[in-house]
C-alpha cells in the first residue's frame, strides 16, 4: 500500500498483507509506504512478513520515510516481522501505538527503527504511552531510535518478552528521554532492558 501527495489522507489497512523475504538491503517489500508529511499510515490489521514459511528476511511492514507524518497502530493490529526485519520503519520519529502486538524475528530485526528524527514522539494517539504486546527475539531489537534529536519514547507495553541477548529499547540520542512503565521479564541469556545514551525515568519492574 503506497500514499503520496500534498493533502491530509489516510493509507489504512484493516486486512491482512502477506510479505516474503527481500532479496537485498536495497530491494525492500515493504507492507504500507510512504513519505509525505500528510499521509497516515494507520494499520488496524495484519502485515506478515512471515507468509507461507518464509524467513521474511530484511522485509519492512511499514516504511514512513517523511519529516512529519504519522504511523498509527491501534485496534487489532498485528505485525509479524522476519529476521533482520522492522515492523515500522520512520524517519519522523512520530508512532503511535494505541494496542495490537508486535512479533519481532530474530538477528537484529526491530520492532520500531526511528532514525534520523528531529523531536519525535513515540507513544499513543491521546499522548500517552505505547502500550500493547512486543516479543522480541534473538539478537533483536523492540524500540530502536538512531541517528535522532530530541526523540521522547514513553513506553506502557501490557506483555513484553525478550529472547537470548535481545534488547528492549536502544537509543544512541544523548538528547533522547525514554519513560518506561512496562514490566520487563526475561528467562533469556544476556538481556538488556533499556539501553539508551539520553535520560531514562524508568517506573516499570525489570526482572532478569
């Protein structure tokens, strides 16, 4: 699904879209697509990069490659995404994620890759936190924000769980505040809750 153009419009899907693998870095599918400023990419259904036994390697669910728009995850969205995949990809560093699940692959797949964002907010629609369910697995990534300044990730997740030297929120922004509510278990070797270079309020339980 790819929107573009100058009015305010809405790509919503609220079916399900089946992905395989990528074939390289440079040749993505990608679920929902793209980069203007006044398109929302509201996803309510199901993207699954892991269609019919594929690894839905280096697959994108939803690629938002714009300065300002929004991704909006809510209802019964689900995102499945392949090893060394990401579930939403932006440039804007504006998610909402009001509920739904988030199934992450494994060898440094994402749940939620910002890079480059100027002041984005990660978080819900009623600017509160992003909540829902994420399993992360091995050697992977939830919530990732990279190459950012002043990005703010209020994190409420209801079930989290992190597989094998697996990572629920890294960010590289020395200007970054994450705000964590969510309670973090993991039976897994080598796991880091918040990794983060910024400012961290952390009211959330972390049991490792």
């Amino acid at each position: 699904m790819f929107g573009e153009g100058t009015l305010n419009g809405t790509v919503l899907n609220s079916g399900t879209i089946n992905l395989g693998a990528s074939s390289s870095d440079t040749t993505l599918r990608t679920g929902m697509f793209t980069k203007s400023d006044t398109i929302l990419l509201n996803n309510t259904g199901t993207i699954n990069a892991k269609s019919n036994g594929s690894s839905g390697a280096k697959t994108y669910g939803i690629y938002n490659g714009s300065n300002n728009g929004i991704v909006k995850l809510n209802g019964n969205s689900n995102i499945i995404v392949g090893d060394e995949g990401v579930g939403v990809y932006s440039t804007s560093g504006n998610v909402q994620i009001d509920s739904g699940k988030i199934k992450v692959g494994n060898n440094n797949a994402v749940g939620v890759f910002i890079e480059r964002a100027t002041n984005g907010v990660l978080g819900n629609s009623s600017s509160g936190d992003a909540s829902g369910d994420i399993e992360i697995g091995n050697s992977s990534y939830g919530y990732v924000a990279k190459g950012t300044t002043g990005q703010k990730m209020n994190l409420n997740n209801t079930n989290v769980k992190l597989g094998d030297n697996s990572v629920y929120t890294y960010t590289n922004d020395t200007t970054s505040i994450i705000n964590n509510s969510s309670n973090l278990t993991s039976t897994g070797n080598t796991t880091y809750g918040i990794y983060s270079a910024g400012e961290v309020n952390n009211s959330g339980t972390i049991n490792f």
